[in-house]
C-alpha cells in the first residue's frame, strides 16, 4: 500500500525533492532518504542512478552519505499550480506591510512568478486572487506611501547587517522619556509582534540585548564595524526565554471564551499557563512593556480583564478614562 508521501509525490517530483534535500542536507545515507520520502532503500538506489545518468554530480562522502557537488544548479523551477498559489498569497502578505521596499520586492517577486507560469495555472491564479481578500481594511490602518519613505529599506538593511554581521549606528525615538538617542548596535535579528517588525539586537550603550521597533527608529545606517554575536546566542532561544528576564513582569489576563479564540494568537509572549475559569479563559505570560499590553488590550473592551500585576490595571484603567473623556458630552451652560 502505497505511503502518504509516495501519494503525494509522484517520481519526477520526488527526484526534484531529492536534489533540492541534498543540495541543503548533505550526507544523507540510502536510509535517511528513505525514511524522508517514505519509500524503500530499492527505491532511493533506483532513484540515485537515475539522477546520476541524468547528469547530476552525486559523490558518496568519506565520512558516509551522499552530496551532490558545489556548484551544481538545478534548471528553471517549475511549480505547480498549488506551490505557484502559495507563494502569490505569501508576496499579498508581504504588500501588507509598511516598508514601502518590501511591498515594492512583493510586486517584482509576484512578476517573476507569474512571468514563468504555463497559460492554464496563470489564469487558474488569476481566478484565485479575484476571489482571496486578505484584509479589506488594512488600507484604513497604513500609512501613506509619503509618511513611510524614512522606512524604505530598513527591514532588508537590517536583516543584511544582522547576516553579515556588521554594527548598525542610529537614533532611536523613546517614547516614556520623549527623547532621541543615538547609540550602536549589533542586530541579532528581526521579529515581526503581532503588527510591527522589531529588531533584536546587542545595545552596545546598555551593554545588552534589547528590543528595538523599527518603526521607532529615526534614521540609521549600517557601518564597517564587524561584530561577533554574544556567545552561545539563539535567537528563537532567546525569544522563549525573554519572558524570564529581570525587566519582565508576570502578566495574567481574563477572556471570554469566544474572545480568547481570537486573542490567543496575538498574546505578545510565550504563553506560561492557561485554564478554563468561569466559561472563559486564563491566561499567564511574562512581558516588559505594560503600555504595550494595555493598548492592546483596549480593543477586547469587557471582554478581557486585567488579574494581575496592579500596575497593568492602573495603566488600562487612565487609558480607558481618557478614551471616555475625549468622548464626553460639552457642557451646555
């Protein structure tokens, strides 16, 4: 009986798939692909030969498992319709966001796509884009195109640094003190919470790694000073571990449980516990921005509730009353 992946894939794609897994996992041994592609030793030796006739420079490796040879490219990729679907969504995605250079690289990439398709998918693509609305109202929440030059670029400079490992000079707007600093950092990475791209990055004014909105900075540019990451450093380590850190506080929520469906996915943290109370739900994470938690909380109104810190409260509390004052009835005298 055939396995999921052999009905999956049928020989010309699992050839493709080999070479691509190869190309990225060298020394794979007869087993390892075996039991990746779920199908028989028999299978993969037949499936070696076939690519080796066909030109492709396969080797055995002194230390066990094959690898194909530096150097090597593959010919013009083509997709089917379902792989050509998702990288047309994935480019939408991306024209979500406010870095004018990224919604301008989303629209050439989309081209590219689409530039290669056979006549019967492009049009199968284009019915299917006619028919997907990703966000009907996203427009009503970016900026215009005039406010958002100062960005243009930064998310891919910064990921540039963070891979070349150069430091980054830059101003950077705080807003609890109203006040623009200049320091320099070393970028470890980037991470997108929830509606905004933050960079992670080594403080060298602090002395350690902090969080940086890149919509906070005013003005940047990428020096010739190399840097070598904190030792032992991980960046997705890092992020699961940054709840525990001594700016962090304990946070715990209420929601109603049709509510927390939603909220859930936006919980800017590593969940810590959660349990069903009172036909809704609890939730405990560790965050250090409470300004950030208590606008976002603002938008589930009662449904939410602040358990604790005390602190959270207050702040959600003076946030709520200056949202009722702006809306306050004049006084007719």
């Amino acid at each position: 009986m055939p396995t999921n992946e052999e009905r999956t894939l049928n020989r010309t794609e699992r050839l493709f798939a080999e070479v691509l897994l190869l190309q990225n996992r060298p020394n794979m041994t007869s087993r390892d692909l075996a039991e990746h592609f779920g199908v028989s030793r028999r299978t993969i030796f037949r499936d070696l030969r076939a690519l080796g006739e066909a030109g492709v420079p396969l080797t055995y490796a002194e230390d066990g498992g094959y690898e194909i040879l530096e150097g090597y490219q593959l010919p013009p990729l083509m997709l089917t319709a379902r792989e050509a679907a998702t990288l047309l969504v994935g480019t939408e995605f991306t024209k979500l966001q406010p870095d004018l250079s990224l919604r301008k690289d989303a629209d050439e990439v989309a081209l590219k796509i689409r530039s290669v398709l056979p006549k019967e998918v492009k049009e199968y693509i284009d019915r299917l884009r006619e028919r997907t609305v990703l966000d009907p109202y996203w427009l009503h929440h970016t900026m215009p195109d005039s406010e958002n030059d100062g960005d243009e670029g930064r998310w891919y400079q910064l990921s540039k640094a963070a891979a070349q490992q150069f430091s980054v000079y830059m101003k950077y707007y705080v807003p609890s003190r109203d006040e623009l600093t200049e320091r320099t950092v070393d970028p470890l990475g980037l991470v997108y919470y929830t509606d905004r791209w933050n960079l992670v990055a080594y403080d060298q004014l602090r002395e350690g790694i902090r969080n940086f909105r890149l919509d906070r900075i005013r003005s940047m540019h990428v020096t010739m000073q190399r840097f070598d990451p904190p030792e032992g450093f991980d960046l997705e380590v890092y992020l699961e571990e940054k709840g525990h850190n001594q700016d962090s506080q304990r946070i715990t929520l209420r929601f109603d449980g049709e509510t927390y469906r939603w909220a859930r996915r936006r919980i800017p943290a590593q969940i810590e516990a959660e349990r069903a109370i009172d036909g809704g739900m609890e939730v405990t994470f560790y965050f250090e921005n409470l300004d950030y938690v208590a606008d976002w909380l603002l938008r589930y109104g009662t449904q939410a509730e602040v358990v604790e810190p005390e602190t959270l409260q207050v702040k959600l509390r003076e946030k709520a009353l200056a949202l009722a004052d702006q809306y306050e009835p004049a006084t007719v005298e």
